[in-house]
C-alpha cells in the first residue's frame, strides 16, 4: 500500500480563494440589483405640484390652533407641530413686514427689537389659530408657512401690530386684506404710534424707501 499523499497547501488555499471570490461577486450583484431598485423608486416619485401643496397646508394648518414654542421677530415664529423634515412649523405673519431683530443675514433695524417684545407678550406659549389666504399661495420663498393668526381675545396679530406701529403694511404681495392693512397703517402713522413717532426715511425697509424714496415719515 501506497502512502497517502499530503495535499499541499496552495491547492487549499486556491479553493478558499475561489470561494471568497464567488461569494464577492454575488454580494456585488445584490447590491447593483438593490441600487437600480432604489434608482427606480427615485425615478418615479413626483414631487407636489402647487396646487396640492396648497391643499395639504390647508387640511393640516387652516383653521386649527397651536402652541407657539418660539419668537424670531416681530412677524415670524415657530408653533409646536412639525413640518415635513423640521421639528417645528415657522409662521410668517402675511401682509405685514416688521422691522428686523438681527440675524445671519440681516442687521437690527429701528425698532425690530420692540416689535419682537410686543409680539413675544401677546404670543409665547399661548394657543393661536392660524387661517391661510386660500387660494393664494400658502408659502413664501424660504418656505415659511404665510397666515394671518387669531389671538385668544379674538383679535388678530397682523392687525394689532399695524394699529399699533409695530410694522409696515407690505404692498409688495397681494392678499385678501391688502386694502384694510393699508388703512390701519395710515391710522397708526396719523396718530404717530409706535415706530411712526420718529422714525426716519432711511430707516424704514429698502422695499418702502424704493416704492416711496421722499416721503415723509414724521
């Protein structure tokens, strides 16, 4: 009888190759079939169109109230409901424009900071109800949810801040209130409420000096 013959090790080691390698190729088609599946999906998802976007606004946010959790400035706050990817719903106050508090891209102006204390003590942590201007667009550029909101006495924020001078009627977009909020702006300013006191031409947002460069504004 013949002795057995040791099998050598690089023919062992060639197998265990072949099957490393076999095993990477399938691991390799799994994953391209898995990517063309997911490209696919992709490929077919159709983003809304305006008109749906406005129609989703409306069922979630017309007509229902919310805490608000956060004052940015005098027309723009965050309530306490997520929207899509953010935590929270910012809120900008439509047809108005109050004075800037100061951020990454623009500078305190005359009377930003008190705009955002008046609303702060009418607003923070209280319940409001925000109404949409339906079929107007619901959304500005920056995606901020555009309303006109309902204070717990009933009144509404846009109004109480134009009465009192603590914004500017803003004639640049077109809404449902355009004529009234022009009304109660000319009644604050007559009476020299808020910022119409001593507020000077320079000092009012580039868009008013533009649509009105010599006006007075004492």
């Amino acid at each position: 009888m013949q002795p057995k013959k040791d099998i050598p090790a690089f023919a062992m080691s060639r197998r265990t190759r072949n099957s490393i390698f076999f095993l990477c190729l399938l691991i390799l088609i799994l994953l391209v079939w898995l990517d063309r599946s997911l490209i696919g999906r992709r490929v077919h998802f159709t983003p809304k169109t305006e008109e749906q976007a406005i129609a989703s606004d409306l069922g979630k946010y017309h007509g229902r109230e919310f805490i608000v959790v956060n004052v940015i400035d005098g027309d723009t706050f965050d309530i306490d409901i997520s929207d899509d990817r953010y935590e929270r719903t910012r809120i900008r106050l439509l047809g108005i424009d109050a004075p800037e508090t100061g951020g990454e891209e623009s500078s305190v102006m005359y009377y930003g900071p008190e705009a955002a204390e008046f609303a702060k003590k009418l607003i923070f942590v209280k319940s409001l109800t925000i109404y949409l201007d339906s079929p107007n667009p619901t959304r500005d550029k920056y995606g901020r949810l555009l309303a006109y909101v309902k204070l717990p006495d009933g009144r509404f924020l846009n109004e109480v801040l134009l009465a009192e001078g603590y914004a500017y009627a803003d004639s640049r977009f077109g809404h449902n209130f355009f004529n009234k909020y022009r009304q109660l702006q000319a009644g604050a300013r007559s009476g020299q409420k808020g910022l119409w006191r001593i507020v000077k031409p320079d000092q009012v947002p580039e868009w008013l000096q533009k649509e009105n460069p010599i006006l007075p504004y004492k």
